[in-house]
C-alpha cells in the first residue's frame, strides 16, 4: 500500500510500450489515417518527383550520318584553278544538287544549321548565313580546305571523295547563303594548286560503303573459321612425310594454318613459302628452329601445304 501511494497516475515509459492504453483503439485509426496521407503524397508526386521520367536513349548515330559512297578506280582530270575558283550560274545550280544530297542532313535546307541530323552533333553544324567564327574562313580556298580535310576534333568529316570540281561547284553554292563574302586572289587559287597539286590531276582508289565492307569482312571471317578447322583435322590426322616436318615446326597450328590460307594466292612457288615462313617464325605459328630445315623437308612441307590449300579452295 506504501508504494501505491507514491506511484505516479500514469507510467509513461508503460505507454510508449503499449500505446493503446493512452489512445484505446483509436490510435489504430490515427495510424492508418497517417499511412493514407503518406500514400496520398505519393500518389501525387509528378512524374520528375517519382524519378519515373523513362531514359532518353539516343539513336545511332550513324543513322544520321550519310556513309561514304560506293566509288570505282578513276583518273581525275586536271583542274583548270583559275576556272574552278570563280563562281558561275553553271556552278552554282550544279552546287545546288550536291548541297541537296551531301550537306542538306546537317546544315539544313537552308543553310541555317538545322538539318534532321542537327540536334545529334556537337559542336552543332555551321549557319552559313553567318560569316562569324569560320574555323578555315569562307573564302573559296579556305572552304575547299575544310572539304578536303574536315574540321579534327568536330563534326564536319572530309568530303574528298568528291571530284575537286564538284567540291569548288558546292563552295559557290554554300557562299551565296551570304552576301560580303571575302574574295580570293589570284595568288590564294595559286597556293591552293600547290598545296592539293590539283592542275596535275590525280588517280583515286576505289572505295567502298564502311558498312558494305564490314559486312564483307565479317563474312571472310566466318568463312575463314570454318576453313582453318577443316584444315586443323588434316593436318592432325595426315601421315605423308610434308605433314609431319609441318607439325614438327609448328609452335601454334592456329597460327600457322591461319598464316598459309592468308596467303595461300601467294604461295605459288617454294621460295614464297619460305619467304613468308621465315619472315617472322614466331608470329606466323612456327618454331624458331623452322629455319633449320633441309632443302628437301622444305620441299616435302610445301608440298603437303599445297594439297592443304586446294583442298581448302574446292
């Protein structure tokens, strides 16, 4: 009964174990009521607040970039630079048509830089209305600069798979998006010749589309696998004397049988063969010591490495 007397009406440190007792069953609704609200808050966020804004994800881009053009061996003419360097109706309206089909995706219809491709480049395509800021300047000499060579380091690739003539035609076009613009001398078309010789004319290699030959080269690589394992079993699994001083001087058979179908069009005659073999022995699979070999274990390896090649080409 004493300590009765001295306990306190009401044990706080009871009630934070035992909530009900202070709130009864009410403290289950403020509970749920508290729950509700929270959920409510969510519910509203905006979908930034939510971090629900799905990733950007960009396209390729080289969807947006025109790939080079299929291009055969060619002899191009000499330029007359003096001709070539002064702008007329003819060059003009031709320039028109390559702006249309090289540089429009980019630069845009007009000229202004807005092309379709324009939001994915940095730093963004030339306004050709604008004569500010010009990385070579835009004078005639100056713009055939940057198509020959582009712009390292920016978006502007080099246009020389373009004839020079159809590069000096495209320049009078891209000009005439700008009055005022500065003039070349005679001594600037001058300097140009012989910087790119371009009075001399040129011979220009063929080309192909880089998609066209990556999709060539992948070909020759799978094609090429299966040859090398198809090669692999006979040169295990042949007893003739030429595939046994082969497996004897082979280091990596991978290599070495790698090494002979690369080069199996040159192979025509047993000087090649050493030529090839002894070039750089390690490299090409086979042991250092193939430089060791008799006139007569050449003669017998290359003899089983032309029975690999045909069999290998049917």
């Amino acid at each position: 009964m004493e300590q009765d007397k001295f306990k306190p009406e009401i044990d706080w440190r009871d009630l934070f174990k035992k909530p009900i007792k202070l709130f009864g069953y009410s403290y289950f609704y403020f509970l749920a009521s508290l729950i509700a609200l929270g959920l409510l808050y969510i519910w509203n966020l905006n979908t930034i607040g939510k971090n629900a804004v799905p990733p950007a994800l960009l396209k390729d881009s080289t969807a947006f970039i025109q790939d080079i053009p299929l291009q055969s061996p060619r002899l191009i003419p000499p330029v007359n630079i003096m001709r070539a360097g002064v702008s007329s109706t003819e060059s003009v309206n031709k320039g028109r048509e390559l702006y249309k089909n090289n540089c429009a995706a980019c630069h845009g219809e007009n000229g202004m830089g807005d092309g379709i491709s324009a939001s994915m480049l940095n730093p963004k395509p030339r306004n050709f209305h604008s004569l500010e800021g010009w990385k070579n300047g835009s004078k005639v000499v100056q713009i055939y600069k940057t198509l020959q060579e582009g712009i390292p380091g920016g978006s502007m690739a080099s246009y020389s798979y373009l004839p020079p003539l159809d590069r000096f035609s495209l320049i009078h076009f891209i000009r005439t998006f700008s009055n005022n613009q500065p003039k070349d001398s005679p001594d600037d078309l001058k300097q140009l010749d012989a910087a790119y010789e371009l009075s001399k004319g040129m011979n220009v290699t063929g080309q192909i589309p880089i998609k066209k030959a990556i999709a060539i080269t992948m070909k020759e690589s799978k094609v090429q696998a299966v040859e090398i394992e198809q090669a692999k079993k006979m040169f295990k699994e042949s007893s003739i004397e030429g595939a046994i001083i082969l497996r004897r001087a082979t280091n990596d058979e991978t290599k070495v049988l790698t090494t002979l179908l690369q080069n199996k069009k040159s192979l025509a005659s047993l000087n090649e063969l050493i030529k090839v073999v002894t070039a750089d022995p390690l490299h090409a699979g086979f042991r250092a010591s193939v430089s060791n070999l008799s006139a007569n274990e050449w003669s017998e390896m290359y003899g089983f490495v032309l029975t690999l090649m045909k069999k290998e080409s049917r």
